[in-house]
C-alpha cells in the first residue's frame, strides 16, 4: 500500500523558496508541487467567522 503525506507549510513570502528548502531535506521520497486555489472569501479566519456568524442568525 502507498503511503502519501499532504503537507501545507507557511511560505513567508515566497513559495518557491520555501518548496526548494523543503525538496533539499528530503531524502529518498519523491515530492510533488501543486497550488491551492485562494479562498474566494479571503482567510480561513474570515471564512470561520462567517460560519460562525451564519449558525448565530439560523438559530434566530
């Protein structure tokens, strides 16, 4: 069976750096690159709030 990981890892700034930094300690796996869409309502933040926000005014 294949093992797979999904790592998300904080860019401060550049991801390119930051996957080359990432790609240079792994030894002996292969890792492959892919780009997440932005959140189209911002943050996860944001996007929590407003979930919070929507049960408050369902329960109303």
């Amino acid at each position: 069976m294949t093992l797979y990981w999904l790592l998300s890892v904080p860019a401060h700034g550049d991801g390119h750096v930051a996957w080359r930094d990432i790609k240079n300690r792994v030894i002996g796996g292969e890792l492959y690159d892919f780009v997440l869409p932005q959140f189209k309502i911002g943050t996860l933040d944001t996007l929590v709030r407003l979930s919070d926000d929507l049960s408050k005014y369902d329960s109303s």
